[in-house]
C-alpha cells in the first residue's frame, strides 16, 4: 500500500514527548505490514534538533511547520498550518496521542479535514491490503468497540498514551527532512498565549508515569495525602486522586482519575481508600497491574484488582513506603 502514515508531534521544553514517541512506534510497525511511509509532522519554530531525535524512533519523513506563531501550541494556528498540509500531500492515516493537547487538536483537524475521528483507541490492527481497525472502550470501560474506517481519509485516531510502547531509537536513521512554511492569516490566530504556567511538583507527568499511587474519600482529609506523597516519591512516581477527594479541595483537578479527569495506563497503580466507581475506573482500568487498598471487603474495586488489601491504609500505605526502600536500598 503506498502512502504515508502520520503522527503529529507534541513537544515540551524545546523537546518532542514521550506519548509522541509511542504513537510513532506504533506507527513504524503499521508500516511494517502495509508499506506506508511514516511521517512526523512538527509544527514550532527552530524545531529541527527535537524533530531528527524523535524521529530516529520510526519517521521516514519529519515535516517542519516552521511559523513563528507556532511556537507554542495553540488550537487555531495548530489545525490550520496542519490541515493544509494534509491536504497537499493527502496522508492515509493522522495518529496523535489521546494527550490534553491531542484531545484538543485532533477534533478541529478532523473537521477541517472533513473526515471521521476515532478517540482514545487502546489497540490499532492493520493488515497488508491497508486495512485498519482501531479498539476503544465505550461506556466508562464496560465494553470494548472496534471501529473500521472503509473510505474517509485520512483516517484519523487518539491513541492512549503508555498502551504502546516505544520501540528502540535507532541513531542511524536515514529521514528525510521536508520544511513547510505555513501560512497563517491574522483572523485564524484568535487569541494570544502570553505565559504557560506549569505547576511544580517534582514529579512526573500524571499520564506518563509508570507508577501511580490515587486516594479516594477513605484519605479522610487533604493532609493524609503526605503518606501517598512519601510513598510516591519513593517509587519515582505520581500522585492521582478520585473524582471525591477532587471535590472535596483535598488535590488540585490536574491530580484527578477517571472519566470526568485523566486516563493513566501506569504499569503499576496503588488506589488507596478508593471505592472503585464506574467513574475512576473508567480512567485506570488499563493499569497493567492494580493494587487495592480499602477497609471495606466489599469494596468494587477489589473486583478489577490484580491485589487486594482489606485493612487500614494509613497502616498499610506506610508499611509499603518503609518495604520499598528497603528493597531499593
């Protein structure tokens, strides 16, 4: 199949992310069965230094946008400088990380482009005739749907970051640098970004963490997060909270899990004091392993978990923090 498989690059800090990088693994081995060449689109400004690093993990091709308007994202400029680009050269495929900026973006390209858009997919099929199927879990996670997209291209789709692992960088890489100098009209700008301002927390973005450590209502009050914060520190991990202790003021909404906050794919996720609602479950589901931690037995969330512990937490939580840097040690 010719053609050419895209993921748009999501950059921070003067480099590309890692949510980035898993969807361009992904999209190397698409090509692998169907041929395609793999391209990742960078909008910025003095961009090449990230792009060629990042494309080194699967790009034949690395498109620069290059805009000073582009410099830092924002939706309008962002979807304009990439729809027109899109359809000069007509991709079969548009891939980006179902991140906050990749939830944002790719609805306004999808329309743009006027084509279809598949959300939040946890696996991508192909085979060597082109054909693709994407899964996704619909209703809080109850169910898994699997969606073909027969004629509208490009075919467009989020993936869910830490469900694809990286492949190997490979330095050798030979990639084709095209650059594209987008045109940006005044009326497409529509507002302007003056300051980003990031919290600090010293810790790991809650998306890309492989280890997560979430407390619920059974936290009791905003300072009990201190044995959830030791212990996160101590496995070089973040910290996530229910919908309820959200709510309550006890974390800030960047720290939340579940369908009204992030959707986390950790390899490793201690829910302490969470009693498991359709809600949070709907964005922690997929954790690799899950470990439960409640003083009630019957709690619902010992019914997904991989582990289950049944006593106190502020018991238990420190218990595990003091076994674990043992174990370090």
């Amino acid at each position: 199949m010719a053609g050419e498989i895209w993921t748009i690059a999501e950059t921070r800090d003067g480099e590309v992310r890692k949510p980035t990088l898993d969807v361009l693994s992904k999209c190397r081995q698409m090509a692998g069965v169907s041929g395609a060449r793999v391209a990742l689109v960078l909008p910025g400004k003095d961009a090449e230094t990230a792009g060629k690093t990042a494309a080194a993990y699967g790009a034949d091709i690395l498109y620069l946008i290059e805009h000073d308007e582009l410099a830092g994202y924002r939706s309008e400029p962002f979807a304009k400088a990439i729809a027109d680009l899109a359809a000069e050269k007509k991709p079969d495929t548009v891939l980006l990380p179902a991140t906050a900026q990749g939830k944002d973006l790719a609805p306004r390209l999808a329309a743009q482009l006027g084509t279809g858009l598949v959300s939040d997919c946890i696996e991508v099929d192909s085979n060597p005739d082109g054909n693709v199927t994407f899964t996704r879990p619909i209703f809080a996670g109850k169910a898994l749907e699997t969606v073909s997209i027969p004629d509208a291209r490009p075919r467009m789709a989020t993936l869910r970051p830490k469900v694809f692992p990286p492949g190997e960088a490979d330095s050798s890489r030979q990639v084709e640098v095209i650059r594209v100098a987008a045109d940006i009209p005044a009326e497409v700008l529509g507002k302007t970004v003056r300051e980003i301002v990031q919290a600090d927390t010293g810790r790991v973005e809650l998306t890309e963490a492989d280890f997560i450590i979430a407390g619920g209502r059974g936290m009791k009050e905003p300072d009990s997060f201190r044995i959830i914060d030791e212990l996160a520190d101590t496995l070089g991990g973040a910290v996530g909270a229910s919908r309820a202790a959200v709510d309550a003021g006890w974390r800030d909404h960047q720290d939340q899990v579940g369908q009204t906050g992030k959707t986390v794919t950790p390899s490793l996720y201690i829910a302490c004091g969470i009693s498991g609602a359709i809600q949070h479950l709907a964005g922690m589901s997929s954790a690799k392993c899950i470990v439960a931690i409640n003083k009630d037995p019957e709690a619902p969330i010992f019914k997904i978990a991989d582990y289950g512990i049944v006593g106190d937490l502020f018991e238990v939580v420190p218990a595990l923090n003091s076994a674990f840097k043992k174990a370090k040690l």
